[in-house]
C-alpha cells in the first residue's frame, strides 16, 4: 500500500481509526465476520454504552432484539437468517446468541458491578480480577465481595477494541463496506488488497491535501489491464461534506492513468441526503 501511494505522490500511513479496525476484523475472525454488524441492535448496543459504562445481559439483549427508533423499518426479524456462526439447522438467529458471540469474540468484557460499602460508589471490576475480596479503585479500602457476589448478576462492558468511542464507532461502517466487498468480489477475482483508514500526506514539493482514506481496496490485474485502486468515505450518520469529496477526487486523479484505474466509493449507514447524491454526482 505505501508503494502504491508514492506512485501518486503520498506517504500512507495506518491512522488510529484504521488500527482500530484492523483489531476488530481481527477479533471476529476475518470481514465475513463483521457481517454481525449488519443487526442494527448491535450497533445501537455500541453506541449507547460508552467505554466506561457496565450494563446487563437483560439490557443487552433488548437493545439487540428492539426496534430501530432512528429507522423502524429496520427490525430484528429480518436478521433471524443471517450466519454469524454454526448453529443447528432451521433454528433461528437470536438475540442471546448474538451476545455471546460478541462476548466471545472479546469485544465486551464480563465482570461485575459492586459497591463498596466504604465510600459507597460503585466499582465494575472484570472477571479475570475478581476475588472475594478487592480493593476499591475509588478510596482504596478493601472489603468483603461474598453477599453482593451471590446477591448479584454479570456486568459487562465494551473492551479496549471498542474503547476509544469515536474510532470505535467509525469503524463499524469500514467494516462493513469491506465485508460486502468481500462478498461480491470474492471468487470472481484473483487477487484482492485491502488496508483499513490511512492517513495521506503529499510528499515534498506536490499540490495535493492531507487528509484521510476510510479504506482502500486494490484489485490486482495482470497487464495490460490497470490495476484496480478504490477510495473510499464510509460514515455511521454522520454527514459527507464537499471537502470529503474533494479530497478524495484529487487523490484518485493523482494516480498515473497508465497503471491504474481509480474509484471512489461513499458508503453510509444511513440514507444519502439530496445534498449527498449531488456532491457525489461531481
């Protein structure tokens, strides 16, 4: 990916947002497994639950199996057929099995949310720390964990993969264009690259912005056809604006013709705006 980005004049390095989804198409074994995403639950369950904040498997659970209130066409039912992983045959996908997938592929912790009974604030401690006695992370007192032990449920948090909340969310969509990129090249093509978010910067002495690529995608064709090289701009909700569009345009134009061919490709979780449809007619 560097080689091919000298070619058009920039230095291309992995941004924090694409280290992040490199973790994630990791954690869930590959872009075939980011098909999870498509649930509109899970990505709410993402988003409402920041870093910092613990909830239950009840809670959980009904946020994947409700309704989308941003966009209530959207529903659980039409998931109930999608493959995430072996299950038997003719039973549908569930909410509860979804969770644990998610669990499993360590993209939230398990753990437990306490109260100590000095300072009386509460303290969500993981699995893999948790003792009958522990020390509060809060005033430093240690106390006895046996009754709210017993008393008590799971708690479960987003992982680091998923903690820094703004890359987490942004790569959500990154993960997903990739997936159906997958889906429909696969087979029919020999030779697939791909990177997650790069950041771009002109080399000295050329005309061109410092900005940033969702992902990249790469077709690989034996000669003399050109290669294959796909910009992309993936968003959650948020809007693609005419400096996005700009960018990308330039860097796609800067690529030497002779060798490769260039797309652009603007993707979005949401539905495209007027305003989006005519920018991406430029």
């Amino acid at each position: 990916m560097e080689r091919i980005f000298d070619m058009a004049g920039f230095v291309a390095k992995p941004s924090s947002a694409g280290l992040v989804a490199r973790q994630l198409i990791a954690r869930v074994g590959g872009l075939q497994g980011g098909r999870v995403f498509k649930i509109p639950g899970v990505r709410r369950l993402i988003k409402t639950h920041g870093p910092m904040a613990s909830f239950n498997k009840r809670t959980a659970l009904q946020l994947i199996g409700q309704k989308d209130p941003d966009n209530p066409s959207a529903k659980f039912d039409a998931h109930q057929n999608l493959y995430i992983e072996p299950r038997p045959h003719g039973k549908k996908l569930e909410p509860g099995a979804i969770f644990s997938y998610l669990v499993e592929k360590g993209l939230f912790r398990i753990g437990a949310e306490l109260t100590c009974p000095s300072c009386r604030m509460a303290n969500w401690i993981a699995l893999d720390t948790l003792k009958q006695r522990v020390i509060c992370d809060l005033c430093g007192d240690d106390y006895d964990t046996t009754r709210q032990l017993v008393n008590g449920e799971f708690h479960y948090r987003r992982s680091g993969i998923l903690g820094a909340e703004r890359n987490a969310q942004g790569a959500v969509p990154v993960v997903l264009t990739l997936q159906q990129l997958d889906t429909n090249f696969h087979g029919a093509i020999r030779e697939n690259l791909y990177s997650p978010s790069l950041d771009l910067e002109p080399k000295s002495g050329i005309d061109q912005p410092k900005c940033e690529t969702d992902f990249v995608w790469v077709i690989v064709r034996p000669y003399p056809q050109r290669t294959v090289v796909i910009l992309s701009e993936c968003k959650d909700q948020g809007p693609i604006d005419a400096k996005d569009i700009n960018n990308l345009r330039r860097v796609a134009d800067a690529f030497p013709i002779k060798r490769f061919e260039t797309f652009v490709l603007l993707s979005k979780l949401s539905l495209f705006t007027p305003e989006e449809i005519n920018l991406a007619k430029t």
